[in-house]
C-alpha cells in the first residue's frame, strides 16, 4: 500500500515547473508588498484598514448604503467573525452602524453613515493615486488586461468588481 509521501512523488504533476514556481512567489511577494503598501497608505491618510476602507466601498455602492452582514462578509471574502471585529471598530468610530433587518428578527444588516461616507469621500483620491502608484501605472495595458482577466478566473463568480475600491 502506498503512503500519501509515495503518491505524491509518484505524481510529477502536481510539482510545479521551474516557471510556475518563479510566478507563484512573484505573485505572492507582490500581493503581500502591494497589500502592505495600500494598508500603510490608508492608515496614514485616514485612518483607515484596507479591510475597513472595502467595508464602506461595498456599502456606499449599496442600496441606501446598507448591506445584510452575512452578504458583506462574503462578497468581501471574510469570515463573519473577521467582519464582526472590524464593523465593530468601524462602529466605534461612527462609521457605520448595525441595525436589524426589517422582517428578519435573526438577520442584522451594516448602514454607513453620513461620517463614514465623508471619510470615505476623502480617502477615496489618495488610495486611489497609491493604488496607480503601486500597479496600475507599472503595468502595461495588456499586462493589467492580463492580470484582470486572470484574477476574474480566481476571484468567486458572486463577488462584483468594485469600480469605487481603486
């Protein structure tokens, strides 16, 4: 009987081409350092969390600027633990607020308000110039068609671009 280790070993495909592997970790040190670079530039300029600063885009393109938690959680790809946590700091602040979903006693939805659209109106410019700064402006036209293109293959089929996040 073969052990997991002698399949593995077995199946050469699975191993990654020489390629591959130098695309992979390109991919991840950008994606971290890209990552990095948004946050830092958020924090400082507003305040915010590039997780906080996708919360209030998500809700700002919403219908009277109010998600269902459970929908924000999953178009963000978030656990709703994770969404918890970072609504109630944006809560604290003033940015947002939780109300119970009309209908749905068990249901509780995420409005921005009034303070967290006007920082979000203010933050907007700058991540925006950082976020060309930091790729859109390094890339060729058909590198950045390319990346999208390859990351619409990625991304989960129920999570909307964000035109107002870039």
């Amino acid at each position: 009987m073969a052990t997991d280790q002698q399949e593995a070993v077995a199946a050469p495909e699975v191993w990654l081409t020489a390629d591959q592997q130098r695309h992979w970790r390109a991919y991840l040190a950008g994606a971290a350092r890209l990552t990095e670079t948004l946050n830092r530039q958020l924090e400082q300029d507003s305040g915010l969390s590039l997780s906080e600063y996708e919360i209030l885009v998500r809700l700002s393109e919403a219908p009277d600027h109010t998600v269902r938690m459970s929908e924000l959680a999953a178009s963000l790809v978030h656990s709703r633990s994770r969404i918890t946590h970072t609504v109630t700091r944006l809560e604290r602040s003033g940015l947002v607020r939780r109300e119970n979903c009309p209908g749905d006693g068990r249901g509780v939805n995420c409005r921005l308000t009034d303070a967290g659209y006007g920082l979000l109106a203010a933050a907007a410019p700058g991540h925006a110039r950082a976020v060309r700064d930091a790729l859109i402006d390094r890339l060729t036209d058909s590198q950045l068609n390319a990346l999208g293109e390859a990351m619409s293959l990625v991304a989960p089929p129920d999570v909307p671009a964000s035109p107002a996040s870039s």
